[in-house]
C-alpha cells in the first residue's frame, strides 16, 4: 500500500483524542487535503504514561471505527532500536528507526570498502532538478559519510530486516530518522546516506534528517524560515534524485520530525511542496496534551484547579522533568510565574499564558514548554485526571480539533487557517 502524498503524526499521550484529531482531517479531505494519520507514542511516554504500544493500537482503530474515518492509518513504533523494537511488531505498521545515537560509530573496514567502491561512480558534479547549483561529491566527503555514517546505517538496515523477520515486509512503512544528531546532514551527507539504505536493501519511505535551526518541544521554530526553505527545498531534489537511482520506493518522502509548533514554516513549507507536487511527513503536529489542559482550564472549577495543581507540581519538580528533554527545550526559569501566582489565574489568565498566540501580551513560551513536558504528573494522577478529560469531553475535543486544523494543518497542506466546520 503506498503512503499518501501528505501524512502526519497524530500522536496522544493518553489515548483520548483520536476521533477529535481524525475531525480535523476530515475537514481538510474535503477542502481537497488528503491526510493519512499517523498514531505514534514513543517507548518513553509509553513508560511515563503506563501504556503500551498495544493500547495505542486499540485507541486508534477504536477512533477510526467510532468515526467511520475511510481511508488508511498506521500505528507507528516511534523512535525504536533494536532493544525496544520486539514490543512493537505485532501492534504496529510503521517504524521509525532512529539511530541518531550511532552516528559515528565506525564501520567494518571490510565494508566500508564494499560501500565506497559501490558509490565511486558518484563522485564529481551532481546536477539535480530543483537545485541551482550542481552537488560536489568529493572523494573527501565519501571518505567522511561513510565513517559518519555507514555505521548507522548499517544498523538500520538490522533492525529492518529483524521485524521482516517476524512480521513479513507487507503493509509495513519504514522511517529512518537521524533528526537528533549534534548536526544537520548536508543535501550531499543526505544523499550517501540514501545510496547506503538503498545498498541495506531498506525500503525506506520516510527519511527524517536533521534541519538547522531550533526545533523546540511546544514552541515554534528557532531561526530563519527562509534559511530552513532552502534546506528543505535542496533535500527534497535529493529524494527526487534517489528513488530512481538507488532503488528506493517511487512515495520515499522527507518527513520534518523535530519540535512540536512549526507554525513559521508552515508557509515556506506549503510554497515549496506546491512548487515540486512534492510530499512530505509531518511527524509531530499539534500539542493534544497541552490542548487537554487548556480544555481542563476553560472548564473552570475542578478542571481550572486540576490544572493549576498541574503546574505547581511541574514547577516543584522542573529539574526531574527536564532532564530527558534538555536538547529539545529553552526554559528560563526566572520567567516562570510561581505556583502561588498562578493559583489566583482564572480560566482566561491559563488559558492565555498557556495558547501558542505570540501576539497575545499573556502568552508564556516559558510557562507553555513547561506544561509540554509535565504530562507526567497527570499520568501519576491516574483516574483523577483521565475522569476529568471525559467529564469535559466536548471542550477538550474543540480546542483539539481546533488546534490542529487551524494551526497545523491548514497552514501547511491547505495555505492558511482553517476552522472545523469550514467545508461544510
């Protein structure tokens, strides 16, 4: 089954708003956006959460029977290796096979001698459709990818072949992520790397590279959008160029992995997807939990004082916290308001500090990265919660649904914001 042009990670910490998330595609369908929804839940907030890959599988067919969603979805085993990947076989159809950690780890001297003599015929001056200048591959830049490199992919190419395996290799979509290296990988680096997965016999359909530029958990994009065009553009030549000529599959895609709130690439995005008919992976859209809590706010009463002993326990426990989010988060602590401060809000004061609005004079990136990072002091709280996640079903579904198709979806697969409900 080939992977739709447009895909996105509708991912769900505790399992509650597929059918709110699948809302917001449907309406995107029918202003001519066909999106494949992609359920992903890494084996990290599997663990902080108390779930399983299996329970992400039961919540997302459960989401797509109850409504009546027609066409494909997948399971993702988010950020796998090979010590995870065994619990997510069964329940899963995609995986993302991260192996950002082994960049850099040496190759056999044997076979890295097989994989530059394979690709010598590369070297010289690349010219790809779609870039202004030819690429140089140097035998200096072989030399390098392939110690950088190979290794990992090499990895990659066992951990594929370990589910094909147990699984077979039908209906499967296979996604390599090298998204949290310590650097981004040139379009040259891009294409090695592609010519050596093709080598591994891995038919990846997703590549997820690493951009410039911050992508933060919660907030929006770090840098220059236009400097992020140019990447994106130039990656998207590679792709075109290796499906053919490494025998890779005829839907490979680049798939923008990283951070949560792309909201000022979306455009940039839009424009060059357009321009080439070109696809793309929206790995992480939307913020589902944080929309929870902004439900939980703009319920005032139980849900409002939920939500405030939310916060007080994030800020009491910040460094425990952050610990495993340092690369991906940039919080000033001395901007954070005080639990005894916050306390006093009302539903609009949380509500405010909390939304992704630059614009809105209450808003606190600060405040916001941190609730981003905090779902698991509402897992800790268990039925106390997920009761109030039901008892305020219809506000947390609107904020949901509102939030992804408004802020995500519309922006980078439609051209603009879009409301739910717009088509009619």
């Amino acid at each position: 089954m080939p992977l739709e042009r447009f895909s996105i990670g509708v991912g769900d910490r505790f399992g509650r708003e597929g059918q709110a998330q699948l809302r917001a595609l449907e309406t995107a369908h029918r202003m001519g956006a066909r999106i494949t929804p992609v359920w992903n839940k890494s084996q990290r907030e599997h663990t902080l959460t108390g779930t399983t890959p299996q329970d992400t599988r039961r919540r997302a067919d459960r989401a797509v029977r109850a409504g009546g969603w027609p066409d494909a979805y997948y399971v993702d085993a988010d950020h796998i290796r090979m010590l995870t990947v065994d619990d997510y076989i069964g329940p899963c159809d995609f995986f993302t096979i991260d192996v950002a950690d082994l960049i850099g780890r040496p190759p056999a001297p044997e076979s890295a001698s097989a994989f530059l003599k394979a690709v010598s015929g590369l070297t010289g001056s690349q010219r790809l459709p779609g870039l202004r200048a030819p690429l140089e591959i140097t035998e200096t830049l072989l030399a390098d990818v392939t110690l950088k490199y190979l290794g990992a992919v090499e990895e990659a190419g066992r951990v594929y072949r370990h589910i094909v395996k147990k699984k077979g290799p039908a209906d499967i979509v296979v996604e390599v992520s090298l998204d949290e290296a310590d650097a981004p990988q040139t379009p040259g680096e891009l294409l090695l790397i592609l010519a050596a997965l093709g080598r591994q016999g891995v038919p990846v359909r997703t590549i997820a590279p690493k951009f410039s530029g911050g992508f933060l958990k919660g907030v929006d994009y770090v840098g220059e959008p236009a400097d992020f065009g140019l990447e994106f553009g130039a990656d998207l030549a590679v792709v075109d160029f290796a499906r053919p000529a490494f025998g890779l599959p005829s839907d490979l895609k680049l798939s923008v992995h990283s951070g949560s709130d792309k909201f000022s690439l979306y455009p940039v995005m839009h424009r060059i997807l357009g321009d080439r008919e070109a696809g793309v992976h929206l790995k992480t859209a939307g913020t589902t939990w944080l929309e929870e809590v902004a439900g939980l706010a703009a319920a005032g009463g139980e849900g409002l004082r939920l939500a405030r002993e939310i916060y007080a326990s994030a800020l009491a426990r910040f460094d425990e916290l952050a610990r495993p989010y340092r690369a991906v988060i940039d919080i000033d602590r001395e901007a954070l308001p005080s639990a005894k401060e916050v306390a006093a809000w009302s539903s609009g004061d949380f509500v405010a500090a909390l939304e992704h609005d630059p614009a809105c004079p209450a808003f606190n990136p600060h405040f916001r990265q941190l609730l981003h990072i905090a779902f698991r002091v509402a897992a800790e709280m268990g039925e106390r919660f997920t009761d109030l996640l039901d008892r305020y079903r219809e506000t947390i579904e609107e904020r949901v649904t509102d939030n992804l198709l408004r802020r995500h979806v519309g922006p980078l697969f439609l051209g603009g914001p879009v409301r739910a409900g717009a088509a009619g």
